[in-house]
C-alpha cells in the first residue's frame, strides 16, 4: 500500500497528540497502586490526592498545561472542568484565568479576540478560524471550553504557527520556507535536548517507512513547540496581580516537561504545572507529569463534524 506524504504526516501528529509512551508496558507497574478513572496521582509523592488538593495546588502556578488525546472526549471535559474551577478560585482575589489552545495558530488572534467578547456566533467563528481547514477535529470535542470562554469573556490565545509550516519544514527542513514563512518561525529553536530527540526519534523511527530526513522532522517537531512556547511567554499576564494561563495541547508535548513546558520556563521563569490524561491500561510513569490523571478509553472515537 502507498503512503503519501500528507498522511504520513497526519499519522505522526496524531501519534504525538495521544501518545503515553514509547516502549511495551514494563511488568512492574512504575505507580505501585490500584489505578481507576478518576484517581489523580501526584507525581512528586506516588499518592493519590483529590480533586480540590489538585485545584489548591494548581491555583499557585503561572501556568497550567492540561494534556489530551484530541478525541477523547473525557480529556475535554478535564480540562473545561480545570479551566472552571481555576477562574472561581482566583475570582476571590481578583485574580483571572486565560486559555492557551494548540488547536488555533496565532495569526487567528484577531478572531479570538472577537469570539471571546462575544461579538461572533459560532457558525461564523467556525467559518473566520477555518476551523476544518485547520484543526479539523470534531468541533463538538471543544465546544464547551470555547462557549465559557464567551460566555465569561475569557480571553484565548492561539499559541500555534500556521498548521501547513511544520509539514513543509518535515521534508524539506526551515530553509526550505518562503521569507514570509520564515518571519513567522520562533526566535529560539532549541535543537539540543537529547532526552527530547532521543524520545521524537523513538516515535519517528516506528512511524517513518519512507526513508525520510530524521533531521528534517526533528526541525519540525522543534518549531512546532518552539512556537507554541514563545506564544505563552508573549502571552502571560504581566500585572502586579498576575492570572493563571490553562494551555490545552496534546498529551505528546507536555511529556517529561521537554516539549513545551521546559521551553516555555527557559522564556519566563514562570511557575507551571502539568497535567497529564492517561488511559487506566497505559501503566503511567511519574515522570511524564506533575499530575496523572487517570481516565477511561474511549468506546470509540467521536463522529460528525459537530
């Protein structure tokens, strides 16, 4: 069977959106306890804490990212829950919430700005996002923490570059980019972290059947998030009184804290926490995150466009 290049690219980005890791499940569980959908673990002490001991602690940070496999749909409402009880938290001391989205490239920004004071409905914010063009996930996954945010004038920031860069950077690498393109690439792209490249090539090496430039997809991966780094550190709110930023991304870049929390601190120096979603069967290490929130798997995955 052939496999064009678009979709290789598709299966890789999918592969990063969700993954939980790279080798077969180990015989000894790395969290020695009975794990069910619900359970939080905190990483730093291998205990299970509950649900407000996760807010208190997350309400002392700068930055939150909340991890997903885009369809699951239990990892949305996770994160729409998060983003609510963040904002009641911080409401009491003036302080508020912002949301940082992977599924929105920053030249959107206009647009978003416009939904969250609500002055678009959501057919024509769909239509101006390009939504399908773009994320073309299942809107449906997304609507609830897209509606809070204008229905309470939270402000969201597209954290992504233009989705068509990064495939075009995985086979011909950055130089290959138009001047225009260039100018949208981060100032800083970091290509040194061995951890980082040793795990991108674990999933390179599983997925490319094509003989394709490692180098070239390292590149991309980089930028990808780069970028999305550089955008929140734009992004945080610098007032005497400072909010929280909620960053929903795929699970794949908040992992190990290499993808885009490390790069994000390097930037910053701001305090941030990660929350990541894992299936009750992938045997979670505490490593991936400061927070391991266990969740079903899905029956199947979520159909129709909305």
């Amino acid at each position: 069977m052939k496999i064009t290049n678009s979709i290789l690219i598709l299966i890789i980005i999918v592969f990063f959106a969700g993954c939980s890791h790279i080798m077969d499940t180990p015989a000894v569980k790395a969290i020695p306890l009975e794990l069910v959908p619900g359970d939080i673990v905190n990483s730093r002490t291998v205990n299970k804490i509950d649900y407000q001991g996760l807010i208190d602690a997350l309400s002392t940070t700068r930055v939150v990212f909340v991890g997903e496999t885009h369809t699951n749909p239990e990892h949305h409402e996770i994160q729409l829950k998060i983003i609510e009880s963040l904002a009641q938290s911080l409401k009491q001391s003036g302080r508020t919430v912002s949301i940082g989205m992977e599924m929105f490239d920053h030249t959107y920004q206009n647009v978003l700005d416009e939904w969250s004071a609500g002055e678009l409905d959501e057919k024509t914010f769909l239509a101006r996002a390009h939504w399908y063009a773009n994320w073309r996930y299942p809107y449906k996954l997304y609507r609830g923490i897209l509606d809070f945010s204008k229905e309470n004038k939270v402000k969201v920031f597209g954290l992504n570059i233009p989705f068509h860069i990064p495939k075009k950077i995985s086979t011909g690498g950055v130089d290959s980019l138009n001047d225009y393109e260039k100018r949208l690439l981060p100032q800083h792209i970091d290509l040194e972290i061995k951890p980082h490249r040793d795990y991108v090539s674990e999933v390179f090496k599983q997925h490319s059947k094509m003989g394709r430039s490692f180098e070239y997809f390292y590149q991309a991966q980089c930028v990808w998030e780069e970028i999305m780094a550089e955008s929140i550190a734009m992004n945080l709110d610098t007032k005497t009184n400072p909010g929280i930023m909620i960053v929903i991304v795929g699970n794949g870049h908040i992992i190990n804290g290499f993808g885009v929390p490390d790069r994000m601190f390097k930037r910053t120096k701001a305090d941030f926490a990660t929350v990541y979603t894992s299936l009750v069967d992938s045997d979670p290490k505490p490593e991936w995150a400061d927070y391991i929130w266990i969740t079903s798997r899905p029956a199947k995955k979520p159909m129709g466009a909305r």
